[in-house]
C-alpha cells in the first residue's frame, strides 16, 4: 500500500479550503517578512493563522514547500497588483515616454 504525503493543491481544494490556505500564507509571508524564514516556526505560524497543526501540516507538509508557495503566492500578488486597471494607461516605464 502507498501512502501520499503531499499536500493538496489549490485548485483541489473547498472554497474553505483555499481560504485556511490563503489565511496560512498571509501569515506566513508577514512573519517571513518581519523574522526572516529561519525565525520563523510551525507554532508561530500556526498561532497567528489560527490553525491547528495538523491543519499546517495538511497544507504544507515541510517549511520548504511553505516557503515555495509563500513566493509563488507573493509574486502573484504583485503580478496581479501591476496588471489591475489603474496600469493600463501604461505602455512602458521610460522616464521621457515614448
């Protein structure tokens, strides 16, 4: 019998699911912000989400892959950020223009 440890993708999860996810990498990324990756802990994390430690665990099964997402999930932030609507009156960042 295999056993799957991986952690359930976002596009797997209930509409629950993918707010606790959510919840756990806002938090996440503000105590990496505010500690650094090494200062920050399970319990730390699992404190200020508001999660259990199985709920961490269920999402993010090592800090590695907590990290990762918090990146992927930070860098979609600032994509979508510059993509909104108050942009698009931009055609380039030349400081002289076209």
């Amino acid at each position: 019998m295999t056993i799957n440890t991986a952690a359930p993708t976002p596009d797997k999860l209930t509409s629950k699911g993918k707010a606790t996810r959510a919840r756990i990498l806002d938090q996440a990324a503000e105590l990496i912000y505010t500690k650094g990756v090494h200062a920050t802990n399970n319990e730390q994390l699992r404190r200020a989400a508001g999660v259990s430690g199985s709920q961490l665990n269920h999402y993010f099964s090592t800090k590695e892959s907590l990290v990762l997402a918090v990146i992927a999930w930070q860098a979609e932030r600032v994509l979508t950020f510059h993509r909104s609507e108050r942009f698009a009156c931009f055609d380039n960042l030349d400081e002289d223009g076209p």
